[in-house]
C-alpha cells in the first residue's frame, strides 16, 4: 500500500515561495512509468493540478501558473517537492500530493484536475497565504 504525506509551513507571507515536501512509502517514486504531482483545492475553486514529476525525473506543470512552480525529487528519501514563488492570497488552499495520472506527459489536460486520475493521495495540508 503506497502512503503519501505531504510536510512544510501552513503559513506562507506574499510574494515569499511555498515549499511542501512529499514523503513516499510503499512504493517507489522511480517505479517505472509511475508519476508524482502535487494538486491543490482552494476556498470555492474546484480540484487544481500543478504539476508531477515523472518515474524517469521529467517534471512537468499546470501552463495557467505561469512558470511558478518547480517540481524536484530525492529519490535517496523517496521524496518530491514542491516550490510556488511568488505566492498570493489566491493560492491559499489544501495542497495535496498523490501517485498520478497515468502516462503523465507535456501535453496538458483537463483531466489531470479530477481524483480519478490518481490512485493514492496523501491526507492534504493547509497552506494559507497572509501576512
């Protein structure tokens, strides 16, 4: 049984980067033709993907951030992260990591946004971005 935790501060000031740690057990994050992503549900939106790193270390992100997420992994402690800089109020939400979706790739869809793309999740964390 593959279980995820994501780990980082719960509170973020504007303009400073978010940063989130998932740690990985039961599975590997190089298994072969696994993905990793992190996903995000903010106050009245709907489910967000924002990016995943594949088995092989390729990451790949959500066009609509505008270049501000970085995805990168530890495969020596069986992590990956997640950094968002330039951080509003808007990206206050409970920010998930999960195994998925399959066959991840540079093309993006609409439907990495649905649970149904991502076998395990971890319990989610709650990140609030105020000064």
């Amino acid at each position: 049984q593959v279980q995820l935790q994501e780990s980082g501060p719960g509170l973020v000031k504007p303009s400073q980067t978010l940063s989130l740690t998932c740690t990985v057990s039961g599975g590997s994050i190089m298994a072969g033709d696994s993905a990793w992503s992190w996903i995000r549900q903010s106050p009245g939106k709907g489910l967000e993907w924002l990016g995943g790193i594949r088995f092989d270390g390729s990451p790949f992100y959500n066009p609509s951030l505008n270049r501000r997420t970085s995805i990168t992994r530890d495969t020596s402690k069986n992590q990956f992260s997640l950094q968002l800089i330039s951080v509003t109020p808007e990206d206050t939400g409970v920010y998930y990591c999960a195994r998925g979706p399959p066959k991840l790739s540079s093309r993006y869809s609409i439907g990495y946004n649905s649970w149904t793309m991502y076998a395990y999740r971890g319990q989610g964390t709650q990140v609030t971005v105020s000064s």
